[in-house]
C-alpha cells in the first residue's frame, strides 16, 4: 500500500515539476517577445539570474491561481455569469501582477495590459501541459477518480471499495446509471449524415458497436418547450406553441420565459401528480426544466426564483473555479465571436440565400451557446457522473442555435456538429472512470426545416397581413419577428435579465387581434372574443380574413374551432373520419392525429397557421427570422432521434409524441438490474436498503467538477 502511494505522490510531483517548468520557459519567451514584460532589475541580471526570476514569477503566478482563484470566483458570484466570463482576462492579470510583485528586488515588472496577454497565454499553456500528461498518464487518472468516489462513499457511509471493477453482484449494489444527452435541434436525418460523412466519428462508432437509433415524431408544437416538458414532466398537455396568448390571464406564455416554464413546470406535474423523470438522485443541466431533479444547473424554470442558491449564476462556479478552464474558454469564446463575424461576411459576399441578418448581440449570443453554456454544461455532467448520480438529462444547444441563422445544413452547423461530438468523446472518457457503471442515451426534441423567411419571401409579415384581412391599418415599413431560440433566453438569463417579448408580454386593451409566431406556426387570438371564437364569429366579424389566409401561398393551412382551411377553399372536419388525413397528407403521416389532439387544448388559439411546406426541398416559411425553423408541421422539424445503447430494451414502434418518449425514458430507468437508487444507499434492517444521511452542502461537491454549491430541491417534488 505505502509503494503505491508513494508511487502517486511521486507521480504528482513529476507533473507539477513539469508543469513548472513549461510555465518558466513561456514566460521567459514572453519576456524576450513583449515590450512592457521584463524580468530582471534595471542594472540587468545574469541569464541564471532572469531564469530564476522567471521561475520564481512562475511559480507564485500557479499558486495563487490555485488558492486565490477559487476565492475570488466564489466572490465575484454575484457578477452576472456572461460578465464573469469576460472579466476572466482582467482577474487573471491581477493575480499576475500580483505574482510579480513577489519577485525579490523588484525584478519581474509588466504594463496591466501586456500582464493580462501574458497571464492567458501561461494559463493556456499550464492547462494544455497538465491535460496531455493527465492522457499520458492513464493509470493515475483512473487512481484518483477511484480515490474521489471511495471519499465519497466513506462520506456517505457506505463501504469503501474500488471503481467500477470492484463492485460485486449483490444486496445494495448500485444499478447502472443512466445519462440523457439531449443535442437540441438535431434531426434523424442529420445526425445519420453527420455518422456517414464522418462529422461525428464518435457517435458513428457507436452506432456500429454499442447503440441503436430510431426516429420519433413530435407533436404539432415541434419546439423544445412542448418536447422537453413532455420528456422530463410527461406531459405538454395545453402547450400549443412556443408562444401563445391566454385570454383567461391576459398573458402571453413563452416558453423560455423564466415565468411562464416555472407555471407549464407545474401544470404538469399537477396533471401527473409526479415530479419528473428525474426524482430520485437526478441532475438538470442546461435544461428549461427540471424534471424534478434536486442536482440543478441553468435550469430556466427555476432562474427566476429568489436565494443565491437558485441563481442562474450557481453552475458557473465549478467551472470558472478553475482558472485555466477559464481562461481556455474565454479566449474559445471570443474566437467564436470571430468565427461568427466571418462566416457572416463570407454569406453576404456570396450573395447566399436565404438568409437572414446576423449582426447585433447574435455573435456574442452564438457563442455563449456553442462555448460558454456547451463547457459548463459538460462540466456538470461530468461531475454528476464522477458523483455517482442515477440519472442526469443534459441539453446542448449549440446546433439549434447555429441552425436558425445559418441553415441546418452547411459548414457552419458542420462545425457545431464535430465539437459536440469531442464533447460527446469526453464525457464516454470519463465513463470509462467513473464509480458506478453509465449507459449514455443520445436524443434530440426536434429537428429543424429550411427555409425562406416569410417576410423575406413575401415582403410582410404574417402580422402585417393579419391586420389588413381583417381591414386595420398596416405599417408601410415591415417589422421584423424576434427569434425565440433557446440560447438567448440562458443568456439573458445568465445576465439576470427577464425574458420577455416587449409589448407582447401583456397586449394592451382592444381588439385588435394578437398575432404570435413560433416557428412556421403562428397563433392568431381575438381578445375581446370569451372564449374560443367560432369560424362563424370570426367570419362575421371579419369576412375577409380567413379567406386571406386561407389562399396565401405561404399557408399550409388554417385550424379554426375544429375545422380545417386550406387552399383552394378546401375544408375538412376533424370529427369527420379521413377529411382531415386527406387535407393534411402532404404533411405526413400523423398530421391530422397532432392537429386533433392540439384542437383539444384549452388554450388553443382562436386561429392556428402553419406555413406552407414542399414535400420535394421540405422547405416552409418561418413566421419569425430564422432560415433554419422548427414549431409546427413540415419537414424535419418533426423528426428528431432516439439513440440507445443495447442493453436497454427496444423502444418499440416509432414513438409518437414527447409524452410517449417519457415512457420509454422511464423503463429504461427502471431496468438494469431493478430500479435506480442513490449510490450511497446502504443496507438496512434485513439486508433492506436504509436511509443514508445526506451531508450537504457537501454532497454536492463529490465529483471533480460538481455544478452547483447546495443543491436546489425543486419545488414539485
């Protein structure tokens, strides 16, 4: 026992000693590349002399990184967590600064602005050093996540043992866990080209060895709000779109408003009398809901609650706790900013289409989505599994995001596509180490459809013409449809801003009817109308406007009071057998099934649209700025993926409906070997499992990268 640990320690020493070592030579180089960056007195110093000064500098700089910083992260929490992120650059020139003041006589000296170049560029290269002698030295780093999780059981009461090789069959044994990566907005189709054109080797490779994939079709509101509600609640039952008004309350729900994801959080889980998928021993990451998990991370539904602990700033810590990772993320995410503004330049030389304006906060939006919020995220998942949690359900964002602007196909969503991937190839890495077995479930809650914008297509919005069938007065000048996406909502939120929609929140008094896009699916309501308006009420009340829209090319077709409009003067009854299915079949099978069930809503809109689609390019038109879309019927935005290893059972027939992907969800939970259980779970009376002391805060610190500093109990539970 003492060789081996003697053998560890000596290890460590090697990796520190080394990683010193390159520390001292980057900043002598730096020293002898920069202007204002000196290290030796005025009188000049012998080469022995500077190369101690510059080790000595090295050295203070990597002590107060490691003690300092996390102190002063933990500090600074009250700092929005996007400003935190910026500020990376400015703290960690401080703690330079501060280093070289440390040097004896004076010797080490820097201007503010070259301390914070230099202090990137060392934290950069100490991580890039330690990371590849981290690889190199495998067996070491099997060691110490077997050590971390044995503290963790001892903490908890449980027998010390070792990792994943050490448990034996038996009482109390912790069944495999179960971790749900959801990458957002990729369709069946996608990630089958990405497997096949290489993009994503990993989860190629997977699928030629471990998994099995299959489509599932969403429901008529193809958007993450309905999916993801569906799949951690199970139930969306009365979501009808991503933004829709409520003539009861007066209030335009949106589903990645803090508010109004914290209400549809409980409508379900009073609907189903359970709090979610993810109940016992779960973890949130990332998502706009909990799934009634107590392990919480930028999960939107519970950011606007009060407490520090709540606060959209709690998953940052662990992860900017670390001065490197800080540092390498920061400087990822102002290449992306880079990255964002070229392609955007490139897409107008080349005069693409469609296409829809890029400029604004968009850059800065894209990569918090495909940096920030993607390294967190992982972060927390790989903490959670270090942690030995039972289930953990993740969301990555990046694709979704990119997809709107950029298309879902193309070099830029290309990118994205092979990043998630390496985060995919990381997180298996660290299943490979972890103290309880994982089985890693890949999924997504919608695809995405190209195609022209409405406006740009048409030259109006779908608002504009909304108003002029009904013969109210229509600006000259075109407004423009914000985007919902996901990213801009956790932004916003990151900021502690609230998410809301300008006038849209709460539409003033009057008649005039709210119009709301989510997607290629708009919401048309009449306030001053009790109730849901009949086709005959509206009829009378504005003769033309039904037939406007009806015979727009860029309709698909109407839903009024349960009747379809189409072209043409096409109509069909739901209640009636076959109409439906008839007037609906270019859109697919299941279409006419989704539209019924969405007619039964209590709070479906008066008048429901969903764009045209052509069945050949699958293209529709977007009622908000987005050339890559998803909310309503058409295309690929109806048929994300279901990815499962094959020691879990056959889902079966093509699931249908998000409620439908929570059932298979939850037997998977409650297979491999019984249903899931703490790790901590000790035997008690009669060899039965018995309560374990749960010692938190501490408990939520178990892993490497824990992701929250108390754990949040969500209130459903």
């Amino acid at each position: 026992m003492w060789r081996g640990r003697w053998r560890t320690t000596g290890s460590a020493l090697v990796r520190v000693v080394l990683v010193w070592a390159v520390s001292t030579l980057t900043m002598l180089a730096l020293a002898g590349i920069l202007p204002d960056f000196r290290l030796q007195s005025d009188d000049g110093d012998s080469i022995t002399q500077i190369g101690l000064t510059a080790a000595w500098g090295a050295g203070a700089f990597g002590l107060l990184s490691a003690v300092v910083w996390p102190v002063l992260v933990r500090a600074l929490l009250l700092v929005p967590a996007l400003v935190l992120g910026l500020l990376v650059f400015f703290l960690n020139g401080s703690l330079l600064l501060m280093a070289l003041s440390l040097i004896p006589a004076w010797r080490g000296e820097a201007a503010p602005e070259t301390a914070v170049v230099v202090a990137a560029v060392m934290s950069a290269v100490a991580s890039a050093t330690s990371t590849a002698l981290a690889v190199r030295d495998d067996e070491a780093y099997r060691r110490r996540l077997y050590r971390l999780a044995d503290r963790r059981r001892r903490r908890l009461g449980a027998s010390p043992g070792g990792g994943r090789g050490s448990r034996a069959a038996g009482a109390g044994e912790a069944a495999p866990g179960l971790v749900f990566l959801q990458l957002d907005g990729v369709g069946y189709e996608v990630l089958r080209g990405a497997c096949l054109s290489g993009l994503m080797p990993t989860v190629a490779d997977w699928l030629d060895r471990s998994h099995r994939i299959t489509p599932w079709r969403t429901d008529w509101s193809s958007q993450t709000g309905a999916s993801q509600l569906g799949i951690l609640h199970g139930s969306n039952f009365d979501v009808p779109a991503f933004r829709w008004y409520e003539k009861d309350t007066g209030e335009v729900m949106v589903c990645n408003r803090p508010t109004s994801a914290a209400e549809l959080q409980r409508r379900a889980v009073a609907r189903t009398g359970d709090g979610g998928l993810l109940t016992l021993d779960g973890a949130s990451r990332g998502n706009l809901f909990s799934g009634g998990a107590d392990q919480l991370a930028l999960v939107l539904s519970v950011s606007a609650r009060r407490g520090r602990a709540n606060r959209s700033r709690a998953g940052y810590f662990a992860y900017f706790s670390d001065p490197a990772n800080a540092v390498r993320t920061a400087v990822s995410f102002v290449a992306e900013v880079v990255r964002e503004i070229g392609q955007s330049l490139r897409a107008r030389i080349r005069g693409d289409r469609p296409r829809v304006a890029r400029g604004g906060l968009y850059p800065l939006i894209r990569a918090f989505a495909t940096v920030v919020e993607r390294d967190v995220v992982v972060a927390a998942v790989i903490g959670d599994m270090l942690a030995g949690r039972a289930a953990v359900y993740a969301d990555l964002v990046a694709y979704d995001e990119v997809a709107h602007h950029s298309g879902p196909r193309g070099r830029d969503t290309d990118r994205v596509l092979a990043r998630l991937d390496r985060s995919l190839a990381l997180i298996a890495r660290v299943a490979e180490h972890t103290p309880r077995e994982y089985r890693i479930v890949l999924l997504s809650d919608h695809g995405q459809s190209p195609g022209e914008t409405f406006l740009g297509r048409y030259g109006l919005t779908l608002k504009d013409l909304v108003r002029a069938g009904c013969g109210l007065p229509v600006s000259r000048r075109a407004g423009r449809t914000r985007s919902g996406a996901e990213a801009r909502a956790a932004v916003l939120a990151a900021l502690h801003r609230p998410v809301e929609e300008g006038e849209e929140a709460r539409p003033g008094p009057g008649s005039d009817p709210v119009v709301l896009a989510s997607g290629n699916l708009a919401l048309i309501s009449f306030p001053d109308v009790p109730g849901r308006a009949s086709r005959e009420r509206v009829e009378r009340a504005h003769p033309a406007l039904l037939a406007t829209l009806a015979n727009h090319p860029g309709v698909g077709f109407l839903l009024v009071d349960g009747v379809l409009l189409g072209p043409g003067g096409a109509v069909a009854r739901l209640d009636v057998p076959g109409e439906a299915e008839e007037l609906l079949s270019s859109f697919g099978p299941g279409a006419a099934q989704a539209v019924r069930r969405t007619d039964a809503f209590p709070h479906v809109a008066d008048i429901m649209v969903n764009s045209a689609y052509d069945p050949d390019t699958g293209a529709v038109h977007a009622f908000e700025e987005q050339i890559g879309s998803h909310g309503g019927l058409g295309g690929e935005q109806g048929h994300p993926f279901l990815m499962w290893p094959t020691e879990l059972s056959d889902p079966g027939e093509e699931p249908v409906g998000a409620e439908a992907v929570h059932g298979v969800l939850r037997r998977w939970l409650r297979e491999a070997d019984g249903p899931q259980v703490p790790l901590g779970l000790r035997p008690g009376r009669a060899g039965r499992p018995g309560p374990v002391e749960d010692p938190r805060p501490e408990a939520a610190n178990s892993g490497i990268l824990p992701s929250v500093e108390v754990p949040t109990p969500d209130e459903s539970r």
